[in-house]
C-alpha cells in the first residue's frame, strides 16, 4: 500500500513537468481534446507562415471556411475545434473556437507562457460564445466573439 502511494507522489510530480517540456502543436490540442472530447471534428487549424521572412496568418475566406466547418459541427450535435495561431511577444499564442463534449460553444485562448517566462505552465482559457464569427481582411483577418 505505501509503494502504491509512492509512485502515485512520483508520477504527479513527473506529470506536470513532462506536460510543460511538450511543444505547444503537442500541449495546446492535448489540453482541447481534454475538453471536447478524445475525437473532435477538425475545423482548421491556422499556424502563422513565414513568407519572404515575414509572418502572415489565416486569410479571412480560410476562417470562414473554418467557421462554417464549426457551425455544421454545431448543427450535427458533434464536438469541434479550430484555431488561429497569432504573434506573441515572448510565447506562442492561439485562440479559436471549440464545442465541449456537453455541447458548449467556446472562445478559448491558447498562452505557452503567460508569465512571460519559459518557466511558467501554459494556460488555456474557455469563456462563452454565442455567435463565433470572423472579422477583418486579408491576412489580418481574426475570429471574434462579440
């Protein structure tokens, strides 16, 4: 019975640590998929790409079509994600969109490090959203909860 709750204690000590030495592409769906469910719809999945050494992000027909993708997923009853990954000043940053397993719709954001310091667990917020939308042009184009 001791050993038991010793390598109980040891592997909640070694849990956190691994979570945090995941990429954020590896953490950030992991801690979604924790929330949706292990099978979600995929409705886009928007990385910053580096052009002529410029970074540009999801032009709005992409967020959209990913919009639309969510909504279809709403309509059906199924759990979904989508995301746009955005510049952070000392992290990777993400929001989307994402519908629970219990059938929420949420706006979350996506922070590897929202101390400011590599040191810091990645944070993964949810708030309600009634209406997902896309606002903006070109590649300046964004999801929006208004």
């Amino acid at each position: 019975m001791v050993s038991l709750l010793i390598a109980g204690a040891l592997s909640t000590q070694q849990a956190p640590s691994q979570q945090a030495a995941d990429p954020p592409v590896v953490d950030m769906p992991r801690r979604v998929f924790e929330i949706t469910g292990a099978s979600p719809r995929e409705c886009g999945r928007h990385p910053l790409r580096s052009v002529n050494g410029r970074f540009e992000g999801a032009t709005r027909q992409q967020l959209e079509a990913s919009l639309q993708c969510a909504r279809d997923a709403i309509k059906s009853g199924q759990p979904f994600w989508t995301f746009v990954e955005h510049r952070g000043i000392d992290s990777w940053v993400a929001h989307g969109f994402l519908r629970t397993a219990s059938g929420d719709v949420r706006r979350f954001v996506y922070d590897s490090a929202p101390c400011g310091n590599p040191s810091c667990q990645p944070l993964l917020t949810l708030e309600r959203c009634q209406l997902p939308s896309v606002t903006g042009e070109g590649d300046e184009a964004d999801f929006t909860c208004p």
